[in-house]
C-alpha cells in the first residue's frame, strides 16, 4: 500500500511539474518580450518628430517592447548633445538604438562604440555613415523627395504664369548643412533642374540661394524673413522658396505673415516639408503665398523603425536582408531593403488646400 501511495504522490507531482511547465510557456515569452529600444529624433517638442513618436509608441505597444525616447531640445540640436543621451543609453544597456542624427559623421564613432557593446543601431529621417549603423529606415528616396518638393512649387508657379518662356528662381532652405538627407536632397533638386520638366526653375547662386540656417528657432525664422524680404516678381528676385526641414517650412508661412511688407502672393510661391497640421492654416489662407506641403506618413515612420529595431533584436532580420515584414494594425507590410541598408517607407506626399483636411497628424 505504501509502494502505491508512493507512485501516486511521484505521479501527481509529475503532473503538477508537467502542468506548471505548460503554464509557464506564456509567462517566459512575454519575459523574452523584454526588449528596450530607445529612439533618439535630431529634437523633441517639434511637430513632425512628435508624429513620428506617437508611431513609434503604437508599435512599442503592439510588440510589447519598452521605448525610451528622449532629444535635445530645438535649440540645442547638437551631435553632442545627441552623443550624451546615446552614453546614457549605451551605459544602461538598451537592446537597440533608433536615431536620427543632426551630424551623420560626428555621430559615427558612438553608434560603433553602441555595436561594440552589442547594441543594434539603425538609423531613421537621416542617416549617418554606412559602416556605423545596419540599417537607415528611409521616409522617402532622395529623388522621391526632391520630385515630390519640385513638383509642389512647379504646379502653383505653373498657375502664376510661369513655365519654359519665364523663369523662376528659386531658394532653398534647409538647416545645419551636415543633415545627410537633406544635402541628398539638394543634390537630387540641382540634378532635377537639369531636366527639360524643371529647366525653367533655376537656383541662380548657390551660395545666397541655398540657406543652411542651423536648427535654432530663432535664427530658422531671420533667415525665413530674410528670404521672404527678397522674393518678388523681378530678374533678381526670389520666385519660389522651398524648405528642406519641418522647422523652416511653418517658418516661412509665419514670416510671411508677420512681415511688414509683403512681396505680392500672385507672383511668388512657398512650399516644403512639414506635417500637414503644421502649415494648414497658411495653406488655407488665400493670401499667404505658402500653398502646398510635402511629407510622408510620420506615424508609419516611426511605427516601421520600432518594428525593425525589434526584429534585429530578435533575429528575425538578419544583417544584409534584401527585405522586411511586419505587421501594422493588423495590416502585413513588406519593405524593400537596397544594398545600402535603405529600408524605404514609400513615396512621398504633395498636399494642398484640395487635401489637407484629410490629415491629422
């Protein structure tokens, strides 16, 4: 009887084992869910990066992944200021580091000292050098984006009486010059000009008519009103201004609006890259020269970036994939990946008075 007892009391406790190791099966895969990915924009407290978090944040959710995010402020949009949070991060030992750097050279060194310490890097909006990350989720192609801001000018210029028999000159307007996206932009813009389509679109001197005015909120709107203060219908005036960053182009919309004298809105047009949210009272308003935006889903932006930063993570994305998959509100995405690294959202946006109401980001 107690040899029986014994082999009921062994069997019993083997299915209790048996049955704690099933019950356990969901608990050990929400504990390997334990990613912490920290996502580092070129600034907080700005529109389009505010977007792009909120993104970020739903994929977070989805995934079960913690994210940090943290920047410097817009007036202290610095690599080293970006640098210091990144030592943070890399002491405390995240699993992966999203970042979009202000300086994609200077940057490089501690994204490899990241890798280093086995940290995925990848960057997103701009890249930095190719050997120091794995992977640059790209919001739009260079040529993408600079069709999409010609193209936004071009149709309102058209419409004001310019074209192959009157030239337009036109400016550009970015931020710190080390931007990587944009200086690959500006070069796509100069290449377009060359083109039959855009030939009668000129930058007429590269060295007044490509402002490069830092990322500091104050100096982004002299230079805006500056700008505005030369454009006009004359020979050597400005016909089109075009921003290259999301500070600058509601900057351009708020300059011409404050500025004493204003050059005549029938013979000059503004346009660039900002959420639509941002420039959509200027765009409505007849008499604000600033009629048409250009951008990209900031939200999948972010949401792409937090779920390929998981998959590195995890392993489901190895280094040097040609492709990657993953899910967005129940929705199967797949995304090309070139040569380069370049994971790429997708076309870019042109958005107008017709259209703008029908975003809300």
């Amino acid at each position: 009887m107690k040899k029986l007892i014994a082999v009921l009391l062994v069997i019993t406790m083997m299915a209790c084992l048996f049955a704690g190791c099933q019950k356990n099966e969901p608990a050990a895969a929400e504990k390997s869910d334990g990613v912490t990915i920290a996502m580092l924009p070129k600034f907080k407290g700005e529109n389009y990066f505010d977007a792009c978090k909120v993104g970020a944040e739903a994929a977070a959710e989805a995934l079960g992944v913690t994210l940090l995010y943290d920047g410097p402020s817009q007036d202290q949009a610095t690599n080293q200021m970006q640098v210091d949070i990144l030592e943070g991060w890399i002491n405390q030992g995240v699993d992966a580091i999203v970042v979009s750097p202000n300086d994609g050279t200077a940057i490089a060194a501690t994204l490899k000292k990241a890798a280093e310490k086995g940290i995925k890097v990848l960057t997103f909006d701009a890249d930095a050098q190719e050997d120091a990350r794995s992977y640059y989720c790209q919001s739009v192609a260079a040529d993408g984006a600079a069709k999409g801001l010609l193209d936004a000018a071009k149709q309102d210029l058209l419409a004001k009486g310019y074209g192959p028999d009157k030239t337009a000159n036109i400016a550009l307007v970015g931020s710190s010059g080390t931007d990587a996206n944009q200086n690959a932009w500006i070069e796509a813009i100069k290449g377009y000009l060359t083109t039959d389509d855009y030939s009668w679109m000129v930058i007429a001197n590269e060295s007044t008519d490509i402002i490069h005015p830092g990322t500091d909120e104050t100096k982004v709107n002299e230079a805006c009103a500056t700008l505005i203060g030369r454009m006009g219908g004359g020979a050597d005036q400005i016909q089109a201004a075009i921003a290259l960053s999301s500070m600058s182009t509601p900057a351009l919309g708020a300059q011409y609006e404050a500025a004493a004298s204003k050059p005549d809105a029938s013979v000059i047009t503004m346009t660039g890259l900002a959420t639509p949210n941002a420039i959509k009272d200027y765009i409505k308003d007849e008499t604000n020269p600033l009629n048409t935006g250009v951008l990209w889903s900031c939200f999948d932006l972010g949401y792409m970036s937090v779920a390929v930063a998981n998959q590195m993570v995890t392993g489901e994305l190895a280094e040097g994939a040609s492709s990657v998959t993953y899910t967005q509100e129940g929705k199967e995405l797949t995304k090309e990946i070139n040569e380069q690294g370049y994971c790429c959202l997708g076309a870019a946006l042109v958005f107008d008075a017709t259209n703008v109401d029908n975003y809300n980001y």
